[in-house]
C-alpha cells in the first residue's frame, strides 16, 4: 500500500516538473483531474512556472516530507504554548488539533499565493469571497458541532453560533487573509521588479547589439575605402610597368578579389569559423605584401582542430589591420605579423603578433581605449561571451602582442565526415 502510494506521489511530481517545463505537454496528461490541475499550472507566467519548478524540485521526494514534519513539530510547539497559556479553553488535545490544523491551512494557504500570486492580484475580489466563505463555513460547522455535542440543543448551537461565530470568524480571516494579503502584495512587487528588470537588460542587449553593428559597419568603412584605394593604386603602378609589372598586378588583383569575397561573406554573418577568419586575414596579408614588398613578412599557424571554432567575424582581421597600420608602416624596417591559435586550459587564445613600432607611451594601459577597432573587438567579444577578453601588450623582441582569449565553440555541422 506504502509502496502504490509513493509510485503515485512520484508520478505526480514527475507529471507536475514536466509541465512546468514544457507547458505543451498539458493536453497529454492523463486522467480528469490531473488535467485540470496541469492545465492549472499552465496558466502562471513564465516566471511563477520557473519559480515553482525550482520549489517542487528542492523538496521533491523525501525532502517534502522532512518539510512537512518540521512544520508539524513548530504548529505542535504552539498548540503546547497554547494550551499552558490558557488551560481552560484549550486542553492539550484541542490545542494541538487547532494550531496544526489552522497552521497547515495558513501553510497551504501562503504556497498557494507564493506559486500564483499575479492570480491573487487580477481576481482580488473572487479570491477575498473564496477565502471569507470558506473561513465562515469552517466556523459555523464546528461552533454548532460543539454547540450540539455539549448541549444536544440546536437552538442552543444557532445562539452560541451568533455569540461566538463573529468573534472566531474575524480572527480566522486576521490570521488566514492579513498574512496571505502581505504574502501576494510582497511577491507581486517582486514580480513586477524581477520584470521591469528582464525587459531593461533585454533592451540594454539589444542596443549593446545594435552598437556593435553599428560599429562594426563603421569599422568596415573605415577600413576598405584607404584599402581598397591604395591597393587599386599598387595595381596601377604594376601595370604602368608593362609588361614586367602585369603579372605582379594579376596576382595582386587576385588576391584582391579573394580578400574582397571573404570579406563580403563575413558581413552577413556574426559567428563565422576560425578558419575562415584566417582565410581572409591571409588574403589580406598577402595584398598588404605585394604592397610593401619585403617590408612585411607573415605567418599563420591554425592547428587543424580548432578550423571549425566558431568566433565573431572580422575581429581578427581588425587586429591584423591595426598591428600593420600602427606597427609595420610607420616602422622604417618594416616587420614581421604571425597569426596563431592554442588552446590553454579549455580557453581559446588567438595572438597576433607583430615586431613593429610596439606599443605608444604608457605601455598596455594607454592602448587600453585603442581607438575604434579595438574598442569593436570588445564590445563583440564580450557580447559573444562575457568570459571572452582582449589584452594588448609589449613583446618580448619589440612590436605589440593582441592576445584574444574566449571559450571554445566549435560547429560540429561544419566538420568533415568521418572517412
């Protein structure tokens, strides 16, 4: 019997989280009034039903009833103190029997508002009628029980009734209705806050959002416009060179277009893999080296596991455009940029290295703001990942290391088939 009543208590709560999670499955409940209870649950806001699957979750199984054992011996405390304060009106049984009977009732009565308190709120009036009839109707039935058990009279249980009944029926709406008014007051202030809070940082995401693109598009005019100018420049001096310079400016122009279609699919996207991160930086690279010769020298190192590590767009290429813009051209040797991906502790640590100029006056702390495009790469990592980070330092020989950390995110659809 023990054993057919807990399998039932179980499936219950399985039934009620299940609901709760996914309020979809409501329709399928089986059974009159499990329905009806589920379609119950169904009915709180997204937030009650949160909030409840949590509840049912912490004091599922065992833990309820650890719960309710505890109450029982705080009622069964009260109904002892009740009954040595007033010996007379209350012997021990009848004390015990009312604190735990008006304790559980209050107890039921506040998880009851705690779990579905924006109800409380809309049907104020239908509520205060529930409670007050059913608090009347509670009242009546034992002061004329216990006006017939002691007088076998029932015109003497209506007179005891009209002289006790109101009495008794104000203080059970001030201790049942004065707490459950506070309880459903407190938690619908609660609710309305935690509310105006989750559209506030939803709105704060969604300019934090905006900002980004917004940036980023201003990003990618700052830079193609002076790139694309001096680069179509660079191909018309090869060309004006005859026929030695043609096939330096074919092989310019190709890498061009190259950079140039790697580029344009990135922009539609925010998330790309790192492999096409590196793709374009490459091409970018070798544009930026058949203008400035043997000035720039670059290498790339993407070890084969992390090609399909998923990373906002363009922030590579953004620090490689700043390492060459404010490290190698200004350099009158010129320098070196390498590219590399590792993994460090479950962390993605992308460097961009360069032996140039090095950092300005104050070191890290001053490049900290980094203008525009270092400031993008922020604001977009962090928006990826708040965990993700971007550090500039010296390097150990000279020039500026970019160091990117950010979890792992690897696109699974993207890797090859296993052979």
């Amino acid at each position: 019997m023990l054993k057919k009543y807990t399998d039932w208590y179980r499936s219950i709560d399985e039934e009620s989280l299940l609901v709760l999670k996914h309020p979809e499955m409501a329709a399928q409940v089986q059974g009159r009034v499990r329905r009806y209870v589920a379609m119950k649950l169904v009915k709180l806001t997204p937030i009650e039903r949160q909030q409840l699957h949590d509840f049912l979750l912490k004091y599922r199984g065992a833990g309820f009833y650890i719960a309710a054992f505890k109450l029982m011996l705080l009622f069964s405390a009260i109904g002892v103190a009740l009954h040595l304060l007033l010996p007379v009106k209350f012997d021990l049984l009848k004390a015990l029997a009312f604190s735990n009977g008006l304790g559980f009732a209050l107890a039921w009565g506040v998880v009851g508002v705690w779990f579905n308190y924006r109800s409380s709120v809309r049907n104020k009036l239908k509520k205060l009628l529930l409670v007050i009839s059913t608090c009347a109707a509670g009242v009546a039935t034992g002061v004329l029980l216990a006006g017939l058990s002691d007088t076998g009279s029932m015109g003497m249980a209506f007179e005891r009734l009209l002289r006790v009944g109101g009495i008794a029926l104000q203080v059970a709406v001030v201790i049942y209705m004065v707490p459950l008014a506070i309880v459903t007051s407190w938690r619908n202030r609660q609710y309305e806050a935690l509310t105006r809070q989750l559209h506030q940082d939803a709105e704060r995401d969604r300019l934090a959002r905006e900002l980004s693109e917004s940036q980023l598009r201003l990003l990618r005019a700052q830079i193609e416009p002076h790139f694309l100018f001096n680069t179509l420049g660079a191909v018309q001096q090869l060309a004006e060179q005859g026929a030695q310079g043609a096939g330096k400016a074919a092989a310019l122009t190709a890498d061009l277009i190259a950079f140039l279609r790697a580029s344009l699919a990135e922009m539609r996207s925010e998330q790309v893999p790192l492999q096409s991160e590196f793709d374009m930086a490459a091409a970018y690279l070798r544009v930026m080296q058949a203008r400035m010769g043997s000035r720039l020298r670059y290498a790339l190192d993407l070890p084969p596991e992390f090609a399909h590590a998923m990373i906002p767009s363009m922030i590579l290429l953004t620090l490689v455009e700043n390492a060459i813009k404010h490290g190698i051209e200004p350099s009158l040797r010129g320098g070196e940029i390498s590219l590399s991906a590792l993994r460090v502790d479950g962390i993605l640590r992308l460097r961009v290295q360069d032996t140039g100029m090095g950092l300005p006056s104050g070191g890290a702390d001053s490049a900290q703001g980094g203008g525009l495009g270092l400031e993008n790469v922020r604001s977009r990592l962090l928006l990826s990942d708040p965990s993700a980070s971007l550090s500039l330092r010296d390097g150990e020989e000279g020039g500026v290391i970019a160091e990117i950390l950010l979890p792992i995110k690897i696109e699974t659809s993207l890797k090859e088939p296993a052979a």
